[in-house]
C-alpha cells in the first residue's frame, strides 16, 4: 500500500511539474523554464529507476533529438574558438537534456497527451497579456499609433511591439501556431464547448495576424491548404476547399486595407538585383545575402562543416569578403535552419536534422494530426529563421514534440 501510494505520489509530482513546464513554454521565460528543468532533473535523479533512465536512452526519439545535440557536440572538435563553441552548446543542451527528462518522466508517470491542454491554455494566457500590454501603451500615448525614430507610423497592437514583452514576433508567431493547431483539433473532436473553443480558434488566429510572421503566416497557409486538400480528398466535400480560400481571402483584405507599414510588410519581395555592399536591403533581400555568404562557407566546407564555435566568424568573414556591410556590423546569422545545421556540421548535419523531421514525422502521424501539423508548421519556418539558435525554439521543440509522441496512450506501447 505505501509503495503504490509513494509511485502516485511521484506520478503526481510529474505531472504537476511537466504541466508546469508546457504553461510556461510560451511565455518565453527561458529562465524559468531552465530552473523547472533542473528540478526535475533532480526529482529524475532521486526517483527514477534505472529501468526507466535505460528505457529513455534507449527511446527512438531521444536517440533522434538527443543526437543532433551529439552531432554538435563532435563538431566542437575541429573548431578553434572552443569558448564560441561552448556558448552555442549551452543553448542547445535542452535537445539532449529536456528531451531525456520529458521522456524518462512522462513513460515513468504515464502522462496522457491530454496534458497539452496546459500549453494551449498558456497560448492563450500569453497573447492575452501581450495585448493588455498594448493596451496599456496606446492608452498612455492616448493612440493606437505611435512614431519611430525613423518617422514610420506602427501600431502598438502588431509585430514587434506586440511581442517585446515576451520575444521575437516570428518565435511568438511559431508558439501561437502550436495553439492553433491544438485548439482547431480540440473543436473538433470536443462534444463540449464547441463555442468557446470555437472563439478561442478565432482569437489565436487574429494573434497570429497580429504578429506579422510573414512566413509563419505562409507557412500556416500551407500546411492548413494541404491538410484541407487532402481531407476533401478522403470525404470528397467540396465545401472543405472554402476554409483555405476564405484564410487567404481575409488576409488579403487585412494586407489592401491595412496601414502602409502592414503592407510594406507583407508584400516585400527580394530584389535578385540588389547591391551587396549597398545599404538598401528589406528583410527579403537580407536574407538572400545572407544565404549567398553561407553557401561560400558551406562550399568550403561541404562535408562536415567548420565546426560549432568557428561557425558565427566563419559567416562574418564571408560576409566581409561579399562586402555586406551591415551583416558583419550586426553580425546577422543565416536565417535558415537548415543552412545554420550545414555551416556548423556540414552535409552530415544537414542529413541528421532532415532525418529528425522525418522520423518525428512519422511518430506524429500516430499520435494526432494536431502535432503532425504544428511540426509541418515548424519545418516550413526553419526555412527563413535559425530556429534552432535560439533557446525559446530549443525548448518548445525539446519539451512539445517527446512530450506529445511518448504521452500518447498508442505511442506508450510501442516506445
């Protein structure tokens, strides 16, 4: 009897704690979020049975997530700027450490998937206060407009001065996406408020809008368009096709009828015939010289790469030698995930995270289309942003993903 009563006692330590973690995830507090990791390392450490450690480091998706941390870990050895190199481990240690603990805890106490709940509630919690925030600076400034330093009018309610509190647009844009996806599939499966899952659908959504992530936004269309197509497909309803028409329709209406700098935003295009070493660049042809300036390194060092820690100077000093001036004065990074994995580990690299997707591809399938489609969602935007350099993304997908696959009732018995 106290055995069984101190395993649900555990259980329920576990539980309390992981939900903490995946409430906190989207408010981008990477403290927070470290120190809850370390205490339930700790709580790991004096609890777990060594059955349960042997089975996480034995689980399919830790040797995938886990290993890419491993990938970079080796990659230190023929880098110079071991300091440099250590740095950028930091960053990435929850692809080893956060993935092994949600998956040692989460089998150990039988987590059910339903526990993602927390995270969409933390969505909605965060772009709640994101907007209060807005609210609180329009009405100081007695407008719901305001000035820069450069004469542009904004809007405190979008972009960037929606998301300071919290982090950059394109990550909050990444967070909120997850809560879409959740929430459409907690619409549809749910017998019980529909309507307020319904509304809730409808404001994350407007966040989403909001923010500005052009291609968080494009990406959503994608994978929401496919998984539209291939529904109508299976059910052969012609009326399933008006969801993505009317997505496209309304943000096309918000882009023509929005203020100039929402639509400067969101009809930049690259210019292929733009000067390297000028100064004109918007966000699109800032990222075709970054990419231009990677594949210089990257052609250098195919095969495994420069290394993690020589990576960064590396890029600079190409962006030195193309004559990119403002990339080397604010030392930009690539701005593609699958460039930035290239740079520091080269074709072996590039090959792992691609085999990571897929693999967790797979895995998705069978828990729920909700995680199919956030992680859809998540490699579409790897594509103009270095995802994976930052820690709010690190632990959104250490933690959300290991905890979505092994907390899966079907899932549990085959890990």
């Amino acid at each position: 009897m106290d055995i069984a009563h101190s395993v649900k006692n555990r259980e329920q330590r576990i539980t309390y704690i992981v939900g903490f973690l995946l409430f906190a995830l989207p408010f981008g507090l990477v403290d927070v979020v470290n120190v809850t990791l370390v205490l339930l390392l700790l709580h790991s450490l004096i609890f777990l049975r060594k059955e349960e450690w042997g089975a996480a480091f034995k689980n399919p998706v830790f040797i995938a997530i886990g290993g890419f941390f491993i990938l970079h870990v080796l990659s230190l050895f023929q880098s110079e700027d071991l300091a440099e190199g250590g740095r950028q481990l930091e960053i990435k240690a929850p692809l080893f450490l956060a993935t092994l603990l949600i998956i040692a805890n989460v089998g150990a106490a039988q987590i059910q998937k339903n526990l993602l709940r927390v995270y969409f509630i933390g969505v909605c919690v965060v772009s709640a206060i994101a907007l209060l925030f807005a609210l609180s600076k329009s009405i100081s400034a007695g407008s719901l407009w305001f000035v820069n330093e450069n004469g542009t009018r904004l809007s405190f309610f979008t972009y960037e001065q929606l998301s300071n509190p919290f982090m950059h647009p394109g990550y909050f844009s990444t967070f909120v996406g997850f809560g879409i996806f959740l929430g459409f599939q907690y619409w549809l499966n749910g017998n019980k408020n529909k309507k307020l899952n319904a509304g809730l659908l409808v404001y994350l959504l407007m966040m989403l809008v909001l923010l500005q992530g052009r291609m968080n936004i494009l990406a959503f269309i994608i994978v929401v368009g496919l998984a539209v197509f291939i529904e109508f497909i299976r059910r052969k309803k012609y009326i399933v096709l008006l969801l993505p028409v009317l997505a496209i329709g309304a943000l096309f209406y918000l882009v023509s009828f929005g203020s100039k700098t929402s639509q400067n935003r969101f009809l930049q295009i690259p210019n292929f015939d733009y000067d390297i070493t000028g100064t004109e660049f918007n966000s699109a042809t800032y990222r075709l010289a970054e990419w231009t300036c990677a594949m210089d390194v990257i052609k250098s060092n195919f095969w495994t790469g420069t290394g993690v820690g020589d990576n960064r100077q590396e890029l600079w000093d190409a962006y030195a030698k193309r004559g990119f001036k403002i990339g080397v004065e604010k030392k930009f990074l690539v701005h593609n995930q699958y460039l930035e994995t290239m740079l520091a580990n080269g074709l072996i690299g590039l090959l792992w995270l691609l085999g990571m997707l897929v693999y967790l591809f797979r895995r998705s399938r069978k828990v729920d289309n909700s995680i199919l489609y956030s992680l859809s969602f998540l490699a579409l935007c790897l594509i103009t942003e270095s995802m994976f350099e930052r820690a709010w993304a690190l632990s959104l997908f250490s933690i959300f993903f290991p905890f979505a696959i092994v907390a899966s009732k079907k899932e549990m018995v085959k890990t």
